[in-house]
C-alpha cells in the first residue's frame, strides 16, 4: 500500500496470489529510477520463464539483490565495470521429516497447467 500510495508501479497480486509487490527491472529499480526496492517487497523476474515476474521471500535472493542493487548505484556510470543485472529468482523449498527429506525447484506441474506453460 506504501508503494502504490507513493506512485511506484505494483503487481496486482503475485503469482501466488499472496499480495502486492513492488515491480522493478533488472537492476532492482522502481518506476521511478532513483528508488530501489529488493527482498520480500519486491515482484522480480522468473528464471525459468524470463517474461513472468516472481516474488521470492527468501533471505539468500534478497541478500543478492541488495547487493545487485547497490552495485548499479555506484557503478553504473562505470563504463570499464558494469553493474550486473540480477537474473531472476528459481524459487525452491526443501522440507525434512525425520529421516525423510523431499524437495522442489522451479514450478510444479500444477503451476505450469494452471499458467498455460
């Protein structure tokens, strides 16, 4: 709702249909260009499928694009050192029961059907 009441461009909902989230390019900038926006705020792009957005509330992808983030604040004037591009999140979960552990990457045949890919 801060983002949306400050004119910044938002997602409806994510693809999880969980809330709002902040859309921003690959250098994890808004819709206005001097402000930037990373972790579990923002909607980035699938690795998978690269014209889908993904949100990924996940300490290690945001810990990524903060650091994409302020690369290209101090480096993009640079034109020996080019700030890199954050290349989209694989979101995967992983759960452990006693002995068993079972894990999934990317989507879920469910996901792909219910997306049309």
């Amino acid at each position: 709702q801060l983002a949306t009441a400050a004119g910044l461009a938002t997602s409806a909902t994510t693809p999880g249909g969980q809330t709002q989230a902040i859309k921003v390019n690959s250098h994890m900038q808004t819709s206005d260009p001097d402000i930037y926006a990373v972790g579990d705020a923002v909607l980035v792009q699938d690795a998978l499928f690269p014209s889908r957005g993904t949100w990924t509330p996940l300490a290690g992808p945001a810990n990524r694009q903060a650091r994409l983030a302020v690369d290209h604040i101090f480096l993009s004037n640079d034109k020996t050192l080019p700030p890199e591009p954050y290349r989209g999140s694989l979101n995967t979960a992983i759960v452990r029961v006693f002995d068993m552990v079972a894990g999934v990457t990317g989507w879920t045949e469910k996901a792909l059907i219910a997306s049309g890919n």
